[in-house]
C-alpha cells in the first residue's frame, strides 16, 4: 500500500514537473518585438530548411535542445544623416541635412530578412548599417535632381528619396517610418539667391494684391457713392417732375410756382436755424455736424430751384413745340388733302373726257363702216376749216409782197437749180412709194397716187410735162406769189 502510494506521488511529481517544462517552454511574444526561432523550425515544400520561424503578436513552443528563439526590437531608430558635398544634377554641390526614422519591418519577407540579417546585432549597429544605406541613395537622389526642384518640389523630393531608401531597407529587414530634411545649402549661395528671389516675389505679389485691394476698395467706394448720388438724383428729379406738373396743374402761372418754392425756402430756412440751436446747445461737434448738415441743404435747395425752373423751361419748350408741330401738321394735311382732290377732280374730269373722245371715236369708225383711216380724215376734215382759220390768223399781219428766187443758173445742161430741185423731188417719190409699201405703210393720195401705165411710159409723160415747166422757169428767174 506504501509502495502504491509512492508510485503515486513519484508519477504526480514527474507528471507536474512535466506540465511546468511544458508551461516554461511556451513563450509568448510581446507586441514591440519580433519572437525569431531558430534552429529546425521545418522546411519547405521543395524540401529547403527553413532558417528562422518569426512570430509577432502571438505565443509558440519552444522545443528544448533542438530549438532556441531570440527578440527583435521594434523601437523606431532615428538616424541623423548630415550629407555634405552631395553633387546635384547641375553640378553644383550642396548640404542636405536630414533625419531618418527606421524600425523593423513586420510584414513577412521583409521580416525573414530581418531574422537573417540583424538577428544578434546591437541598436547601434543596426543603425550605422541602415546609415549607410541611406547616405548612398541620397547621394543617388541628389545627383538626378536640379537645384531647383529639390529647393521648391520638396514633397517631389521626399518621395523619390523615400522610394529608393525604403527598397534598399527591406533587403536587410527595415522600413523607413518618416524623413525629414531640414534647410538644404550650398557653397556658391545659389540657394540663398533663389529664396531672396521667392522672398521678395512674394513680398511684391503681397504689395500688389494690397494695392490691388485697396483699389477695388476704393474704385467700390466711389461706385457706391457715384450710385448713390445718382439715384438720389434720379429719386429727386422724379420728385421734383411730379411736383412741378402737379404745381402746373393746380397754379397754372409761374408766379404761384415762385410763391410756394420761396415758401419751401422759407421753411427750410426756419428748419435750419432750429437745428443750429439745438446744435449750439448741445455740444460744438454737434454744431460742427449740424453746420456741415446745414450745408448740405443748402446745395440741395439751390440744386432744386436750377433743376425746377430747369424743368419748367423745358416743358413749356416742348409744349409750345409740341402746339407748332401739330399746327403744321394739321395745315400740311389741309394742303394735302385739298391738292388731293383737286387732283382727283381733275382726272376724274380727263378720265371722262377721254372716255367720251374714245365712244365718239368708236361710233365715227362705225360711221365710216369700221375703217379707222376714213374715221381720221374725216375728223381732219371737219376740224379743217378751224386749222385753216388759226393759220389766217396766224399770218394775217405778216405782210408778204412778193417772193424772190436767186438762181445762178448753175443746174445740169444749164438749167436752173431751183427746177433741178423740184425735178429731183418729184423724182424721189416713186422710190419713197415703194419703200413705205415694203414696210406695210400707204403715203397719202396727195403725194404719189399708183398709174397702171408702164414705168417708161409714165417716166416719158413725167418728163414731158417737166420740160416745159424747166423751162419756163430758166427763163424767167424772178416770180412773183
């Protein structure tokens, strides 16, 4: 029974030593720091060992003897980076002080890095590791930048410098946590030049924009007086408009309208020297505001009377032009209207008249059975004997004792020039009958009548009786009518 009871407590002994190497071997990992466990911690699927296990936020068991874990630390490490000398892009040299904040990285490759390559290394060592790295991509950044740009683009900067310093950290397991560059310089000053340069561009574009402000202000200012004195003119001249019509309507005369504006005058007048009592009362800047309020009124009263009598003038300019226009109007319109009827009077005379001749004609062509040529002559013929009188008496005192005719005798085979005439005319008729007839025209029986005799005959007939006449003419050349 003792024996039993021994095996008892031994077992319970070794089953509760077991439970605490058990309980002492599970570790648990902080959250500032990285539990790396090392030795066989497994390996791949392709069979590759696994050099470290890194846990963070969370407990593993440790094996003895065949596993061993260390901690790294997560505290950000800030890191001082004093570049001197850096050669820009423009080949001019410049100090770029700085100040790097890097810690350990916790994302998963990045932090097997970590595990293989700072595992065991001191805070201090880390950084001088990570301080190189970053002196050299600064240097790199540097080279590839203008002055410019690093000076003026500093978030342009920043990122370039952050991208190629966060690369090269994460091949040794770190990241960059924040950069911050402080005033960067140069040997040759040209950085100090481009900020006086900025400086006093900023100074003179303030400059301009208070004065540009200010003029706004006062172009503003001047524009809301100028408004307002406008429409208070306007307000006034409206008044004053009505006023004077309603005065014109009511006084109708000029001498009430003198009478009420002495008046008003009056009435101001009294109103002023209240308030310049009231004024003196009070205080000598009341009587200075009052002063200054009674000149005002003053301006105004007379600007009132100009622009009244102003008014005045004008309206009663424009009611006596208005009176002259439509008396000239009414007259023209009288004028016209009276040379309109006498004008229609007059052709509807003519129009008459006409149309009377056209049915006397009409029935005078029917008279002489539709012939409109015998129609003619026979009003030739009963207006003939009037011609004949306004002829006779035309020529009735001219007093013509007789005719001469001057002839030299200087015709064909020497025969006069007055028969060669008259021979030659009566000759060119014949022709003349035969032109009109081609063109569908008849000369009257007077001038040519048509023979049915041969042309030779009526030609030998012609020239008979012309030879004589020819010839009683070349012998006597003086004739009497």
């Amino acid at each position: 029974m003792e024996e039993t009871l021994i095996l008892i407590g031994v077992a319970a002994v070794l089953i509760l030593f077991t439970f605490l190497f058990i309980i002492s071997r599970y570790r648990k990992c902080p959250s500032d720091k990285i539990m790396v466990i090392y030795g066989k911690v497994g390996s791949t699927r392709d069979g590759t060992a696994v050099s470290a296990k890194c846990i963070h936020g969370g407990a593993a068991f440790i094996w003895p003897i065949i596993q061993a874990y260390e901690y790294l630390d997560l505290t950000p490490i800030s890191i001082s980076v004093d570049l001197e000398n850096a050669l820009s892009r423009q080949n001019i040299r410049i100090n770029v002080p700085s100040r790097f904040t890097v810690g350990i990285s916790t994302e998963p490759g990045v932090m097997q890095n970590a595990a293989e390559r700072l595992l065991g290394l001191k805070l201090n060592e880390i950084q001088e590791l990570a301080k190189d790295i970053i002196f050299g991509q600064l240097r790199l950044v540097v080279a590839t930048m203008d002055i410019e740009e690093i000076n003026t683009d500093r978030d342009k900067f920043l990122e370039a410098v952050s991208r190629n310093v966060e690369t090269e950290l994460k091949k040794i397991g770190l990241r960059l946590i924040n950069v911050n560059v402080t005033d960067i310089t140069d040997e040759s000053g040209y950085i100090e030049a481009l900020g006086r340069e900025a400086a006093a561009k900023a100074i003179n574009d303030a400059k301009k924009s208070v004065a540009e402000k200010n003029r706004d202000g006062a172009i503003g200012e001047a524009n809301a007086i100028r408004d307002q004195r406008i429409q208070v003119a306007a307000a006034n001249s409206e008044a004053i408009k009505g006023e004077n019509e309603a005065q014109a309507e009511i006084a109708q005369s000029n001498a009430t309208l003198r009478e009420r504006q002495a008046e008003a005058l009056r009435r101001a007048t009294a109103a002023e020297r209240i308030q310049a009592a009231k004024a003196l009362e009070e205080s000598y800047a009341a009587e200075e505001k009052a002063e200054l309020a009674r000149a005002a009124r003053e301006r105004a009263t007379q600007e009132a009377d100009i622009l009244v009598k102003t008014e005045i003038e004008k309206k009663r300019i424009e009611l006596e032009a208005e009176a002259k226009a439509e008396e000239t109007r009414r007259l023209a319109k009288g004028e016209a209207d009276a040379i309109y009827m006498k004008m229609e009077a007059q052709a509807r005379g003519m129009q008459e008249l006409l149309t009377k001749q056209a049915q006397g004609f009409a029935q005078l062509v029917a008279a002489a059975g539709g012939s409109a040529l015998d129609a003619t002559r026979m009003m030739l013929a009963d207006k003939m004997e009037d011609l004949m009188k306004i002829q006779v008496e035309a020529i009735k005192n001219l007093k013509i004792d007789k005719i001469t005719v001057w002839d030299n005798l200087g015709g064909k085979d020497g025969t006069p020039a007055t028969a060669n005439f008259v021979s030659g005319l009566l000759k060119a008729i014949p022709p003349l009958h035969d032109m009109y007839k081609m063109a569908g025209l008849e000369l009257p029986d007077y001038l040519a009548r048509e023979i049915k005799e041969p042309f030779a005959a009526q030609g030998a007939s012609t020239q008979e009786s012309e030879e004589p006449a020819a010839a009683g003419k070349s012998t006597n050349p003086e004739a009497k009518a």
